[in-house]
C-alpha cells in the first residue's frame, strides 16, 4: 500500500468529558467524590490511555507521517485512499470509525486490557507497528466485516458496523408489522437488534445472556452459548415480543444473509427510530408510513488481525 498519512483516531476519557462539563480538574473531582465516587480511577485511566498514545504516537511518526482525528469528527473527516486507520480507544470506537473508513485498512490498539476486552483490539502499544508494516508491505491479515443496512421506503439510507435497533426513541412500546421469509405478523415489543458478526459479542451477546438467565430457572443443566454470526451473515432478534389478541410471537429470532431480508413497517404515529452502533443520534425517524428493509450492505471494514495472535 502506498501509505501517505497515518490517522489515529481516539476519543475523550471520561475525565476529559468531566472537565469539559465542569470546566476544571477540580471542579469535577469536587462532583465526584462529593457523590461518593472515586475520581482517583478516573485519573489511572486517563494517565494509562495517554501514555498508550504518547507512545503510539511517538513510534508511529518515525514510520510515517500521523495526525489525530477526534472521534466527533469522524462524521465530517474524509479518509483518504492513502490513509492508515489507527484506532486506540475501546471496542465501540472501532465501530464509530469503521462506518466512515471506505473499507481502508484498519488497525486498532486496546489502550488498556485490564480494563477493555479487546474483542475489536487485536494490537497493543507494543505490536502495533507490526500491523503498520505488513499494511505498508500489502501482506496482512484481515477481518473483511459486512455493514448492516437499514433502507426506507422514502430513499434514505443507514449502515451499522455493530448493530440496528429499531423501535421506539423512549422507554414504550414498537409497534409495527414484522416480515421474514414467507411469513408476516403485526408486533408489539421493546423493539428489534440485528447485528453483526462484529456486533454479536456487545448488545446482541447481553439478549443472549438474559435468555440464559431466564430458561436456566427451568433447566439448570442448560448449556450458556454465545452467539455466532458469520461476517456475511445478521442474526436479528425481537426484545420482549408481546403476545395479546392481534400482537403476535410468531418472528423472533433469525438469520439474514445473502438475499434474504428482513422487511418492517412502521405502526408508531411517533417516536419511532433506527439507530445504529448505540449511537442515538445516529438515526432515522420510523414512524407510520414508513417501511424498512434490513440486509447486508454492499460495504466492508476491514480490520487489520494480529499475527502473533491468530490462530
């Protein structure tokens, strides 16, 4: 790859979301530990993510050329072909950046393990400039990740790299009429996730964990398995479906891959939204009238493995 710039992306600590709230240091240790809090972790975290940069940084630039992109502009920063992606931060910002990285190359630093799983993080401080190499070289390992898709009936358009919910935009009811394969019900329930193979071990994996709780009451011999997507593949899943007179439980889990699709119509007068990767303000308005169809997108990430870890 002919590499011009590296881009390292990162976000706030939560002690810089602090301060910027509070103004100072100070103020917001007051706040903390007023409630009983213990802002003495906020600042172990905040020093151990910076020292991880600094040193990210500082070894980056004796290969190439870096900058830093905060994450709240990822929205309105253009990548360019001759990019590197370098990600340090947790799991949710390689998703955050993977929807604006036209399919670029991208590595991703977990900035403290005692801290974050690291699912999306298969580098450290340490080896990561392994990955920067073998991008420059053309001779990676790579996860090729397909986005979901949401496409209404109006034209617009929405991609997750996680997952979609679909649903209300406060704590009621989603209504709406269900379609998948041959069959079609109308829903009543807390809405609808459909992730990822990316996805499948944040929101959609906690579903799963809940199910577990629940049928282990009955079965205590049952067995706690995780979802398993594939990366061409979606599994969706309704939250808290509603069984009454015209509300049915028919559709509740399923696989989407390939052709087949998942088709939603809208019966919320208001209130009704998709959103995607947690992020509310990443959003489409779903309301009456409107219809959604939910598949694979055309669009891949491409996330850079690490050797030394994969088997």
């Amino acid at each position: 790859m002919d590499a011009e710039y590296a881009i390292i992306v990162k976000n706030k600590t939560r002690l810089e979301s602090l301060v910027t709230r509070f103004n100072t240091k100070a103020q917001a240790k007051f706040y903390i530990e007023r409630l009983g809090g213990d802002f003495r972790d906020y600042e172990l975290e905040h020093d151990t993510f910076h020292r991880v940069l600094d040193s990210v940084q500082t070894n980056l630039s004796k290969v190439i050329k870096c900058k830093i992109v905060e994450r709240e502009f990822l929205p309105s920063y253009i990548f360019s072909d001759n990019n590197i992606i370098v990600v340090v931060g947790q799991d949710g910002l390689v998703a955050n950046t993977a929807k604006y990285s036209k399919g670029l190359p991208m590595i991703a630093i977990n900035p403290d393990k005692k801290r974050y799983d690291g699912v999306l993080l298969p580098f450290d401080s340490h080896d990561f400039i392994d990955g920067v190499f073998s991008v420059f070289e053309d001779n990676h390992y790579a996860n090729t990740l397909q986005f979901a898709e949401a496409k209404l009936n109006d034209g617009q358009r929405l991609l997750a790299f996680n997952d979609l919910f679909v649903g209300p935009s406060s704590h009621t009811s989603a209504r709406y009429m269900i379609s998948f394969k041959n069959y079609k019900e109308e829903q009543s329930s807390s809405g609808i996730i459909i992730s990822t193979a990316a996805g499948a071990t944040g929101w959609l994996s906690s579903l799963f964990n809940m199910a577990y709780g629940l049928t282990h009451m009955l079965h205590e011999d049952l067995e706690r398995r995780k979802p398993a997507v594939k990366s061409n593949q979606l599994l969706f899943a309704v939250r808290e479906p509603f069984k009454s007179v015209r509300t049915k439980i028919g559709i509740t889990v399923g696989e989407i891959q390939n052709s087949t699709k998942l088709f939603i119509e809208s019966l919320m007068p208001s209130n009704g939204i998709i959103f995607s990767d947690g992020i509310e303000t990443d959003f489409l308005d779903f309301n009456s009238g409107a219809t959604a169809e939910i598949g694979l997108a055309k669009e891949k990430a491409v996330l850079v493995l690490n050797r030394n870890t994969t088997n």
